[in-house]
C-alpha cells in the first residue's frame, strides 16, 4: 500500500476587510486594527444596519487589469482572481500548459445570487397588480442581460478562475454558508491524497454586502446595530454581543505535495494534515446548542491528522455573536 501523501501549504493571497493583499491584512490582524466601518459601495442609510466588513479602496482594473475579464466577474469573484493571483506569485509556482491537468481548483461560494437592480425589474415587470405574473418576463421590452444572469450563477467563479489561471484538472465549489472555505480545502486534501492532483488552488470567496444579503439578515434579526461604533460590534463571547457583521472577501492557499515542494526550494507555511467535517442539520439560523457537529468534525479531523487534543495551540472558533451559536462554538 502506497504511504499517504504529505501536502504542504507553500502560497497564500487575501482579499480581506483587513487588507486588499496578505502582508496588510496580517499587519493589520497583529496590531489589531478593525475592518469594520460604514458600508460605502452602496446606500445603506434606510436599513437598520448601516455596518459591514467591508473591502476598501479596492480597484479592480488596477490590480487585475483585463476588462473583458472583468466584464464577466462579479464583485467577490474580482477579489478571489486578485488573491489567487497573490497566492500563486507567493509560491512562485502556477499552472502551465505541461502541468495544467495536474492541477485542480476548490472554492467555497455560492452564497452570490442576484442583484437588487435585477429584482427591481422583475417586480416592474411582473407585479403590476399586486400578485406576481411570470409572463412579464416574457415581455420583449423586459431588460434581460444574458451575461448578467451568467455572472451570478454558483459556478461562473469557478468556471472564470479555471480558464484564466489555466488550471484543467479537477474542479469543483462547495457551498456550505460559514464553514464553505474550510470545507474547500478539506476537499482539496481528499483529493491530493487521492492522486488526482500533484497542486491545489482552494480556498473560498464572497459578498453578503449588497441590499440583498443585508435585508435578509435584518430581517433575521441576526446582525449587530452597533452602528456608532462598528470596529466594536463584532465580539463573540461578549456577554453584551448582539449579532453578527455581514463581510466579504476572498483567500486563497497553493496547496502541493511536499516532497515536489522541498525538491524545487519551495517555502512551505505548513503541512494541511487532517480535515473532518458534519452535517449539524439543526436549523437554519442555528446549530445544535450542543455543539455536537463541531465536536464531530474536531474529533475526525484529529484522527486524520494522528493527533491528539493536547497537541493543538491554537483553536480558531466559529463566534457569530448570536446567543445560539456563541452556545455551541
């Protein structure tokens, strides 16, 4: 029996409400600098909350370049192209027409869907009586754009990012809400160990701050309105915690396996050693306030890894803020 494959974790890029690249966003991490503030990129004044992690002062065409690119990328697919271009610059490796089938691509997203402009049409169109009527769509003065009902579907990320960076190998993008970037590269793991890639681009992008993600949320009740004092309002664990702040962003790892990485020079950040993952079908705002999913989870990944609790340094938890989900995390 062949000996499981070792893999090494030997580039990273961000896109974060911290930093527009990794180096920033860790500086700012470390002197604990907040990114939360005012929403600015669109009018939020009329909602209850006004906050949110926000990108800041990120131009797309300056970092990225390529418009007829861009045309096609929605706002958290350009970030997940800037920092997948970072993480490939960082590991001083990317795909090539020799080895472009032995690479893959996992992203978590699919939290996207369409915009308010968009649903604005539909109710022009469609609800002119008070009850919504589907043959509005079928008007032929209804503004349709092809390409805009393309660029929001689950996989045009995945689709963009595949053909741009060249990567023909096996792909996929896992949509599981908060835990989809872990999920990303725990799949990415399973799928090195296999044998079906010698190098893995995965991680995970997306934007909750649009007037559609943040009506849902108020409408849960689940958001902080802290809105005079943003770089506070997110504190899970706080006995005066009062929900969580919507964000966005993208990061991205170069994932190899560790002894082509040690051969070629590489720097290697660390070894991806083990993944678990459950299904804690609770509700859907909250998990089960005995935390038995993440339980499961922690348990599977440390058998994976062959290690044991007393091993671990660092634990990095899922605090929303919420009472429920503070309980279980």
């Amino acid at each position: 029996m062949n000996p499981r494959r070792r893999i090494a974790i030997t580039g990273i890029g961000m896109v974060t409400p911290a930093g527009n690249d990794a180096p920033t966003t860790w500086a700012n991490l470390q002197a604990g600098r907040s990114g939360l503030g005012t929403i600015r990129h669109f009018d939020a004044s009329s909602f209850p909350v006004r906050i949110g992690a926000e990108i800041k002062d990120f131009d797309a065409e300056a970092v990225i370049g390529q418009p007829k690119l861009l045309k096609f990328a929605t706002r958290s697919v350009r970030f997940a192209l800037a920092a997948a271009e970072e993480a490939f610059r960082d590991a001083g490796i990317r795909p090539e027409a020799a080895t472009s089938q032995r690479w893959g691509f996992c992203a978590g997203a699919g939290m996207m869907g369409q915009d308010f402009g968009e649903l604005q049409e539909v109710h022009r169109f469609c609800d002119r009586d008070g009850e919504f009527n589907p043959d509005g769509l079928l008007r032929p003065d209804f503004p349709t754009d092809p390409v805009e009902f393309c660029r929001n579907q689950t996989n045009a990320g995945l689709a963009l990012l595949t053909r741009h960076f060249g990567i023909n190998g096996y792909a996929t993008a896992v949509h599981t809400a908060c835990a989809s970037g872990g999920q990303a590269l725990g799949t990415a793991l399973k799928v090195m160990r296999r044998g079906q890639t010698d190098f893995m681009l995965a991680g995970g992008y997306d934007s909750m701050l649009n007037p559609i993600g943040l009506s849902a949320f108020c409408l849960l009740g689940a958001l902080s309105t802290d809105n005079d004092h943003p770089e506070r309002a997110s504190r899970p664990f706080d006995a005066t915690r009062n929900g969580f702040v919507l964000g966005e962003g993208a990061g991205f790892l170069v994932l190899e396996e560790w002894n082509s990485a040690r051969k070629r020079g590489a720097h290697i950040y660390a070894e991806l050693a083990g993944d678990g993952n459950s299904l804690s079908s609770y509700r859907i705002t909250d998990s089960h306030p005995s935390g038995d999913g993440p339980i499961q989870s922690m348990h599977q990944a440390l058998s994976d890894a062959g290690w044991t609790p007393d091993g671990i340094a660092y634990v990095n938890a899922h605090g929303t803020c919420t009472l429920m989900n503070d309980r279980s995390a």
